[in-house]
C-alpha cells in the first residue's frame, strides 16, 4: 500500500493508499529518509483510524457541502431548505474557504453577522446545518477538528403562545372563500399540521368511527401530482378522534367539492394540492378581513386546539398524542402556561398536611 521511487528530477516520491483499491496519494521529498518518515506516520495513523488526508483540508467547503448535500436521504422540503440556507447565507462568506482554514472566532463573526440579517430561530437552523457539514468533513477524516465549537448563537425571544379565540377562528372560517372553510374548520377542530391537512386524502377518514389517521403529509406537488412523506417525527403517526362538527362540516364539502388527485380532500379552484404560497396569501386577505392579529397564520389553529383541550380538562398525554409530540415535556413547554392556574388547590394540599403543626405551636 506504500512505495517510495526516485523522480528524474532527485527528489523522491511517496506513494500510499488510504484503503486497498483507493486512489493513490502522492507527496514529493528532497530526501528519501522524509520520505519514508512521512510513510511511516501514515502507515501509524491508518492503523490507528486517525489518518487524514492531507490534501482534504484544502477542499472548498463549497464544494464538500454540495457533495454532501447530493448524498443526503432528505425530504424535499429538508433538502429544499438546505439547499436554499447554504446557498443564501452559507456560500457568500465560507463558499471559497478552504475546510481546514475556518477558524472558530470566524464562524461566530459569520453568526453575527447572521443576527443582523435573520430572526434568531433562522440564525440556528442556517448555523446547525453548516455545523453538520464541517462535522462529516471530521467523519470524512478530511479535518481533524470542526470550528463550530462553543459558538454563542442570538437567543429567541420568549414568547407564549396566545391561542386565537372561538370568535376569531369563527370569523376566519366566515372570512375565507367557501371552498376554504372546511379546511378552516377542520384544522381548528382537529389540531393537525398544515402539511397533515394538506395531505389528507378521504381514505384516511372513518366518517362510521368518527377518526382521522394521520401517517402522512402532503411534501409538494411537482406537476400537480401529490407527493407525500410521512409525519413530522414517528409520534406524529396517530389517529385522531373528529368530532361531530368537523365531520359535518367535511362530508358537505366532499358532497360540494369532490376530491382531487389521490382523493385529496382539500384542493384549490383548479382543483389541484394545495401550496403553502398560495395558501398563505389566501390565508393572509382573509386574516386582514377577519381582523385577526397581525401574527396569526395557520399554525395558530393547532393552538386554539391545543387550547379547547385543556380548557376541558384533558390531561397532558391525551393532548400529546392528539398533537403528535414527541414527549409530554414538549407538550408542556409550549403550553404549560394555558393549563389553569391551581394556587388555593396548592394552598389546601399543604394546610391539610401540616395542620398540626400550627396546633402544636
């Protein structure tokens, strides 16, 4: 796997291979004891697994990246997203750098300048997926260390999630046009994601049980054909119970709209998957009519959902699962400030306890 000849010219070469059948490394010396010396350390490193190679560190992370990004099993929409970052924010400062000559304080000078351009949760998602990069250039032994190690990123701003009220999501629901007002009220009364809506198809509804499964959702619509992909995380694999309005409110708007391609339940006037552009701007005229806050969007239906179930009562995994979370403590970050506040409960629990106390004072 290693040979060492002279050249015409004196000086001596050092040929090796990473791997039997790899492509052959080469290095040039002026004498052959730095050459064998040089051979020697990679025979030691290979053995090892610490082996890098030497010329890795000068490829563009540019380069790297786009090969990386080629090899990824990626929804689209995720390689759409990474595509876009990389190429948006990434490339015009790291683009023409060579791997190995980032340095730590660079990526947090390129964060900062991020923070003046992007909302912080955008900052994270740009730098987590450079991040990625550099780290498989490690896996890759082509550095040996990433710089994106103890970089502060901009802090989110913490804000609660105010669920819409029953008379704004019905003023939406009056506000869209009437071929939108299911979808209105099925994302409000079900607490699907848009892209589970998006991708419901009339098989995956038991009008007899009253249940809508969830195992996909719609990614795009490539030449107006559904592409699905499955739930955000395995949690988002449920079956959800549909209450009596919802199913109601669907069954007159299949009898009214029919389906579309792949029995989508919810299609646009041409009768095509619906796009999260053009359903944006539609949601956006209507929301201006309706009177609704500036940021409400769509997802704020899955709120008032979330909302309705702990107004009655319903515990923390109940809602979990209707939601799809991944865990109860994600239910519970993102709504625990909604459940009622429990203080005389908390008062009686301890009174009742250490009562004796008091008497025995």
């Amino acid at each position: 796997m290693a040979s060492i000849d002279k050249r015409s010219d004196g000086k001596y070469r050092a040929r090796w291979r990473e791997y039997p059948g790899g492509p052959q490394k080469t290095r040039h010396f002026s004498r052959k004891i730095d050459a064998q010396s040089f051979l020697d350390g990679v025979r030691g490193d290979l053995v090892r697994g610490v082996y890098l190679d030497p010329t890795g560190a000068r490829t563009l992370f540019r380069a790297y990246a786009e090969s990386w990004r080629a090899a990824q099993v990626h929804r689209p929409t995720t390689a759409n997203q990474v595509e876009s970052y990389l190429r948006l924010h990434a490339y015009p400062t790291l683009g023409d750098r060579q791997l190995g000559s980032v340095r730590r304080s660079e990526v947090q000078g390129w964060v900062k300048l991020l923070e003046g351009r992007l909302a912080p949760g955008s900052v994270e998602l740009v730098y987590r997926w450079v991040a990625t990069v550099f780290k498989a250039a490690v896996d890759d032994r082509l550095i040996a260390a990433s710089p994106c190690v103890r970089i502060a990123l901009p802090k989110r701003p913490y804000a609660e999630v105010v669920p819409l009220s029953v008379a704004e999501v019905e003023a939406m629901a009056a506000a869209v046009p009437d071929r939108y007002r299911a979808l209105i009220v099925f994302a409000a009364g079900m607490g699907l994601r848009q892209g589970e809506c998006f991708g419901l198809t009339v098989d995956r509804v038991d009008f007899l049980r009253r249940t809508v499964r969830v195992d996909r959702q719609l990614l795009g619509a490539p030449g107006g054909i559904p592409e699905f992909g499955p739930p955000k995380s395995t949690s988002g694999f449920r079956t959800v119970p549909m209450p009596a309005v919802v199913a109601s409110t669907l069954s007159e708007h299949l009898a009214r709209y029919g389906t579309g391609r792949a029995g989508l339940v919810f299609t646009n006037r041409a009768v095509a998957p619906m796009r999260r552009n053009t359903a944006g701007e539609m949601w956006h005229r209507a929301a201006t009519k309706a009177g609704l806050p500036k940021w409400a969007t769509f997802h704020d239906l899955r709120h008032f959902y979330a909302s309705l179930l702990i107004a009655r009562g319903c515990s923390v995994k109940a809602i979990q699962r209707r939601l799809g979370h991944q865990s109860a403590m994600e239910t519970l970050d993102t709504y625990g400030h909604l459940w009622p506040d429990s203080e005389d409960e908390t008062r009686d629990a301890v009174d009742h306890v250490l009562a004796s106390l008091v008497a025995a004072g």
